[in-house]
C-alpha cells in the first residue's frame, strides 16, 4: 500500500527543487554563458534512413516523450523510430534531439543525474515534465522555443538539409514533444524556410505557439488517452473560449486535422506504439500509428512545381 504523506514528503522538497532549477538551461543559453552541444557520440549518425548521397523526399525529427535523456532513442521511441525507417525509406530521420534541454546536454552525461538514475529514477521524468511546463511558461516560452528550434535547425543541417531547398521538414512529436515541436515552428521557419509538417500523437501543449509557418498539424490522438485530454483542461489556450491563442486561429485556418486512433491509450500496454497490443485487423497499434504517421507524410509531398519559395 502506498503511504501518501510519506511519498508527498519526499517528492515535495523534490518538485520544489525541479521548479527552481528548471529555469536555469533557458537562462544560461539566453545569456551565452554555455554554448549548446552539437556533437554525437563517436559512430552516432546524425541522420538514419535515406541515402545520405541523395536527397530524401523529406526529413522527419521525432522528438520523444518525457523519458527522453540521452542522444540515442528510448525503448518505445526507438520502436516506432525503427518502424518508420523500415516502412518509409525515402525519409532521413533523426531521433537525437534533445527537447527538454535548451542546451542540448542530455542527463546521461551529468555526474548528478546518473546518480539519480540509478538511486531516484523518478526524478528523471519530473526533470523533463517541469520542462515541459517551463517551455509552456508565457515567460520563458520565447526563449525556450528559440533555443530548441535553434537546436533542432543545427542538427538538420548536419543531417544534409540545406535551408531554402524545399525538402519538407516533418516535427514528428510524443506527448511532451508536441510543446517544443509547436514551439520550433517559427524558428526553424527563420532559418531553415523549410516547409514545416507536424504530426502530434498523444499531445501535451499549452496551445500558445505561433502555427503560422507551419503547412499542417495532424493530431493523432485517442478517446482513452487521458493524459492528452489533461492538456486541453489545464491551459486555457486549448480552450475555444481563447479564440486568440495560436491554438485556436490554426484551427480556424483549417490547419488542424485530428485523426482518431482509439482505443490506444497514452502509455502501458495498449499505447499508441504497443507493438502487442492487437487490432481487429490485426495490425499492432505500433503498425497503425506507422501506417497513419507514413500515409500523412506521403500525402503533404511536395514536388519541385509545388516548393514555396522562402519568404
């Protein structure tokens, strides 16, 4: 049985610890006292799928959920990352950027969350959620957004992409992801104008950023994922009341389009990307959500007559 004044005492000075720090990687990056991370581990591509000697037909950038702390895929991201370049390899994907660290530094490579990792492993996630919330904060939120759509730019053009090329660029996000995928648009519009392409599944956002520059969002989403549905309560930009909020003008724009995945679940054993949890037509959900994320993508190419030129 769980003793929730004992766990509400541990995890209290926690949180509170999480919320101060927080802060710090927006503001040590906005004021240049660090230089963000550019570089992979030795023998870590910064691009897997397409042949890198011949463009793709697009670059996918999956930005994982919150137990993303490392360059290399979580488990379950790593499955649907695999998937996706086996099922679509006109695509280069990239899987290492780090969305809940404004200096791309991932935990892995801190002294202090290692020892957490194996001692506290909880306080992993909380790190990355207050992230989440930091990235949401109306006061930070520019900057956090310039940080890692910085970030995200950097390693595309490491990856091959060359800005004003037209090659779509398509921000593929999990949950948490979809709060700096939404918040990379304008950025990576400024440097890259790439055409932009967003597919959120299962997305936690405050619905505030900017949807302007970008060609489209699809929700992939779910009647039971709970944890989505929490995202559209707590932050009033999601709510139709707020009709100002980036949000909402997107969908008055016709940019959004919300595809049904039911009956996936957020996490656990019938999530978006179970690759054993079974359908009636007995594909896997990992298979569906494939399938969905593959067909999306297919049907938003953009060949040389259609390229926008940058603005």
């Amino acid at each position: 049985m769980i003793d929730f004044p004992l766990l509400a005492l541990v995890l209290g000075p926690v949180l509170l610890a999480e919320a101060l720090l927080a802060r710090y990687e927006v503001l040590v990056y906005t004021a240049g006292w660090r230089r963000p991370t550019t570089e992979l581990p030795h023998g870590m591509p910064y691009a897997r799928g397409a042949d890198p000697d011949r463009p793709p037909e697009a670059y996918l950038v999956y930005l994982d959920g919150i137990g993303k702390r490392r360059f290399r895929d979580t488990r379950d991201g790593g499955q649907l990352v695999s998937a996706l370049i086996t099922a679509a390899p006109e695509l280069r994907v990239l899987g290492q950027v780090q969305p809940y660290s404004p200096l791309a530094d991932p935990l892995v490579n801190r002294p202090v969350w290692e020892w957490l990792r194996h001692h506290i492993a909880i306080v992993l996630f909380l790190h990355n959620v207050m992230q989440i919330f930091v990235a949401a904060d109306h006061r930070y939120r520019p900057l956090y957004n310039r940080a890692v759509g910085a970030q995200i730019a950097e390693q595309l053009r490491r990856a091959g992409y060359q800005p004003g090329s037209g090659i779509p660029v398509v921000l593929l996000s999990y949950s948490g992801g979809a709060q700096v995928a939404t918040g990379a648009v304008t950025e990576l519009h400024t440097r890259l104008h790439a055409p932009l392409l967003l597919v959120t599944i299962g997305g936690f956002h405050n619905g505030a950023n900017d949807l302007t520059h970008a060609r489209h969002l699809h929700q992939l989403t779910s009647a039971h994922d709970r944890i989505e549905r929490l995202s559209t309560w707590i932050f009033p930009q999601r709510w139709p009341l707020f009709r100002g909020s980036g949000w909402n003008r997107a969908i008055r724009a016709g940019k959004i389009t919300v595809h049904r995945l039911d009956p996936a679940t957020h996490v656990g054993q019938r999530s978006y990307i179970n690759p054993e949890a079974l359908l009636p037509d007995g594909r896997s959900h990992l298979d569906r959500t494939t399938d969905t994320v593959i067909a999306l993508i297919r049907a938003h190419r953009v060949t040389p007559e259609r390229q926008p030129r940058p603005s």
